[in-house]
C-alpha cells in the first residue's frame, strides 16, 4: 500500500486531495511544471499565493 499524498501547506499533516501545479516563468522554461499537493483547507491560500504572483497554472482533483 502507498503513502498518503500529504499537503505541501507549511506545517500541514492532512491528506492532500488536489494538485496545484504552477510554474515560474522568471526561472523554468515554459514547458516545466512544478506541482503544490494541498487538502481542501490549503487548496484556496496556496493557488491565490502563486496566483498573486503570476505563476498558477491550474489546480486539478487528485
């Protein structure tokens, strides 16, 4: 059996149920996708902080 996915929020055990997958454009190649696992709780405040920053590609149900 395989490990949970964990959320990548700081500080947070919970079990991860989306993939927010961003890039940033001033360092990776627009082809490269860097991927955030979240819990619902942290879905929200992890896309809006790569959000504000220009770097949210989309966030997918895992």
């Amino acid at each position: 059996m395989s490990e949970p996915v964990i959320c990548s929020a700081k500080g947070c055990r919970a079990a991860a149920s989306y993939a927010v997958i961003w890039n940033n454009p001033k360092i990776h190649p627009p082809e490269r996708e860097k991927v955030w696992t979240a819990c619902e709780e942290h879905r929200q405040s992890l896309a809006d902080f790569l959000d504000v920053r220009g770097m949210l590609r989309r966030v997918e149900k895992l």
